[in-house]
C-alpha cells in the first residue's frame, strides 16, 4: 500500500510514518498541498492521503477533483477541537484520526486499503484447477482476461498474479472503468497536458505512466466507451500512449489484466465491445466459478473472515458451529465472496455466545436468512414458472424477446434506468441505446414514475 502524508505536526507525522512503515506501508512524506499534488501529478501515485488538519483540505480535495485525481483523504490533528474535525470531514475527507497516533487505529485505516484484504483463500478443488494455470501463465507478460459473477474474487486473482509475476517490484495499479465518469476515464489512464481541458493546471501522469515496469488492471472493462476502446488498443499493441493535449506518444512498459463479469465474446459480436480488443486482452482466460460451485471455500472463506473481523473490532475469535456450517454450505451465495464476507462480519458482530451460531447468521436489516425447507416449495413453484415463460418463446425473434424482457424490467423499476440496467446485466448506455431505439420505432418506453412515453424520432 502506497501512504502519502502531507504536513508537520511538530514530529508527530513522522510517528504516523514509522507505524505505517512498521506496518509494510511504502510512505511518501511532503510538508504541503502544493507539494503533494505535486507528487501525485508526477506518477509517484497514492492509495491514501494522511493529511494536517490545518491544511487547507477542501481546497486540496478541489483541486485533486479538477485534475481528475482519484484518492481518499483522512484528515489528522493534535489536540484539535470538534468543529475543525468536522469541517474536515464535510470538505471530503473520508476519516479523521487524533494524534498522537495510536498504533491500532493507524493499522485499521491502512487495513482498509492494504492488500491484507485481498488474501486468496481455497480449499475447493475448482479452485485448484485454476490457480495452477493461474500459476502457470503468472511469469508470462501475456495480457489475462479474468471473468466471473460480481464478487467472485477477479481483482483478488488479479493481485495473486502481480505477486506471482516477474513484475512483483514494480506497482500494480488498478483502474476501475465502471466507476470513473466516461469523460474522465481518459485522462485518469493516459493522462494529460497543462491546459488540455479546464482544470488542467499542469500536467499529470495517468495510471498507465504509473504502471510502468509493472501491472495495469482494467476492472470492469466491459463498461469503457467504444472510443476510448480504440485508444487501449493502439496503446497495448504498441506500448506507447498518448496524454490527452500531448504532442508526442510516450512509451511504458506495463502488463495488462483486465475483468469482466460480462459475456465480452457475445458483446464483441454484437458490437458492443471491440472484437479486435477482445482478442488482444485474451491471451488467456481465467474464468472463476461463483462460490456456491465451490462448496470447500464456503467454510474456509467464512473462517478466515470471521478470524479478521473478531480482529478488527477487538473481539475474541470463535468458532463456527456445527448448525452454522451446514446453514453457510447450504446456502446459494448469490453475491458470491462479497455476500459472504458481509455475512460473517455481520455474524461476529451479533454473536453472544461461545460460538457463532446460525442465530447470527443475518441479512443486512437483522432478519433471518430463509430456512432451508420452504426454499425447496419455492424453487418448485419457480421451475414451473420458468417452464412455462420459457414456453412462451417459441416463434418469436431475440429481438422481440429482448424488448419484452428490456421493457417489462424497466416497468418493474417504475422507470428507473439504473436500475433496469443492474438487473439487466448490462451497462447504462446499451440501455439508453435500446431504449432510443423503441421510441424511434414508436413503441411506449416506461418513464422515471411509472409514465409511458412514445417518440417518434
């Protein structure tokens, strides 16, 4: 993990800097905000900014925001008062920590961003399988292309390959493109020039300048524009970019993983992803299986997050009962890992007694997961919904059953295109685009409240 801290403190950073050390942190430590930004414009990125209260924090997180640098900020001060401590928090900042530091507090906050996170836990045969490739291709420079259901551990097997790589030394950088802005996603991986868009102050380095000598990961890769799309691939065939407002290409070295939990084979045929840039990221393919086809994780998975969450919140490590196991192996985990980790956190959490027993085992709001038995009735009932529907598809077109079934989840969510779109599977543009087209052939599209809207071009 990367800590840049910003400030004095009358030695009392320099403290903080020791524990984050001590703590396997690699530490940059300037003395102000024009220095910092600094820093981060120059490639020499940051995981975490430790920043001195009486810096000039929303105007620091301003001026991060207008030249598109993404990174969390935790305000720090000695013996300041509560108002300073919130104004730092409503400028942006993510968390404050009094100093002098306490050793177990700094260790939660670098906990949150560490690799300590990302530990690869299996025990499940599958999952064997594929860490042997996995360890087979990992010294290669071969672009991976990492699939599997949200959740299902890709960024986690994407920092097990760094590690197992030749590129080990040198950064591995992570991109998510479903979560930066389309306008931004530009300039956040090549970069840009002074003056190349407002806000451009200076130049700034982008990740893959960052990545030199090491591993670039492209999380989600599936929801980048088609244009930008053009842009990587001249960028990986030729190993050179170019920064936006630049003048000349600049050459990197850098190894690319990318994820998806999409079809990316059926999207490039359909004409929704580059095939050209399909083919380049998919040297090889690691597809993970979600985690209710590999029962041996359960367990192992569950004890390993029940162990760090006792640790994280002070509380003793316990045991998983008997009943709790059977329930955890039982159940079909549909959000994968992610779902299970909040399970047990929550399980350590809610735990009274010796052991975390299956009273603990609760869903977000402290309801009780569904018993066992009355899943059985359900499931029988949704195979036969599911036949007849399916029934219901014979002679007619994809086409016509891909409007249905666009239009009546749009419907379902009262117009909402958000979330039509995560149910769907698919990304928020491929639905405004089909959605554009239905108007254009004058079909009613759902609005936002249940409205019904035609155009006709």
């Amino acid at each position: 993990m990367r800590l840049l801290i910003v400030g004095t403190l009358n030695g009392q950073l320099s403290t903080a800097t020791k524990m984050a050390m001590a703590k396997g942190a690699k530490v940059i430590h300037t003395e102000t905000v024009v220095q910092a930004i600094e820093t981060l414009r120059s490639g020499r990125g940051a995981d975490l900014l430790m920043v001195d209260v009486s810096c000039d924090i929303a105007d620091m997180i301003q001026s991060l925001a207008a030249e598109h640098i993404c990174v969390p900020v935790v305000a720090c001060g000695v013996d300041t008062d509560a108002r300073a401590a919130v104004n730092a928090i409503r400028a942006g900042a993510k968390e404050y920590i009094p100093l002098p530091p306490d050793a177990e507090l700094i260790a939660a906050v670098l906990a949150a961003v560490a690799d300590d996170g990302h530990a690869f836990i299996f025990k499940d045969p599958k999952m064997s399988d594929m860490i042997r490739l996995a360890d087979q291709v990992a010294p290669s420079d071969a672009s991976i292309l990492i699939t599997g259901e949200s959740g299902s551990g890709k960024e986690v097997m994407a920092r097990y390959l760094h590690r197992k790589s030749l590129r080990r030394d040198k950064p591995f950088i992570s991109v998510n493109c479903a979560a930066i802005p389309e306008n931004l996603l530009e300039s956040e991986l090549f970069g840009h020039e002074k003056g190349a868009f407002t806000g451009a102050v200076a130049r700034r380095i982008g990740k893959f300048e960052e990545a030199d000598g090491g591993t670039l990961l492209l999380d989600e890769i599936s929801e980048m524009d088609l244009r930008l799309q053009a842009k990587l691939l001249r960028a990986i065939q030729e190993r050179e970019i170019d920064r936006v407002g630049g003048k000349a290409p600049v050459k990197v070295n850098i190894r690319i993983l990318a994820t998806s939990n999409r079809d990316l084979q059926g999207d490039a045929r359909a004409g929704r992803f580059r095939e050209d840039l399909y083919y380049r990221l998919n040297v090889v393919n690691l597809n993970l299986p979600p985690l209710r086809e590999r029962p041996a994780d359960i367990l192992a998975l569950a004890e390993h997050f029940a162990e760090r969450y006792a640790r994280a919140n002070g509380l003793a490590a316990k045991p998983i009962s008997l009943e709790a196991r059977r329930f955890l192996t039982r159940h079909n985990w549909t959000g994968n890992v992610r779902e299970l980790e909040n399970t047990m956190h929550r399980a350590v959490l809610l735990t009274t007694g010796p052991e975390i027993d299956v009273e603990a085992i609760r869903l977000p709001d402290g309801s009780r997961h569904d018993e066992t038995a009355p899943a059985v009735g359900i499931a029988q009932k949704a195979a036969v919904a599911a036949d007849a529907a399916t029934r219901s598809f014979v002679g007619r077109t994809v086409s016509e059953v891909e409007q249905d079934l666009i239009l009546k989840t749009l419907d379902h969510c009262l117009g909402n295109r958000t979330h039509a779109a995560n149910i769907l599977g698919i990304s928020i543009r491929t639905l405004r685009n089909k959605l554009k087209e239905y108007g254009e052939n004058g079909v009613a599209v759902p609005m936002p409240g249940g409205e019904q809207r035609v155009s006709f071009g």
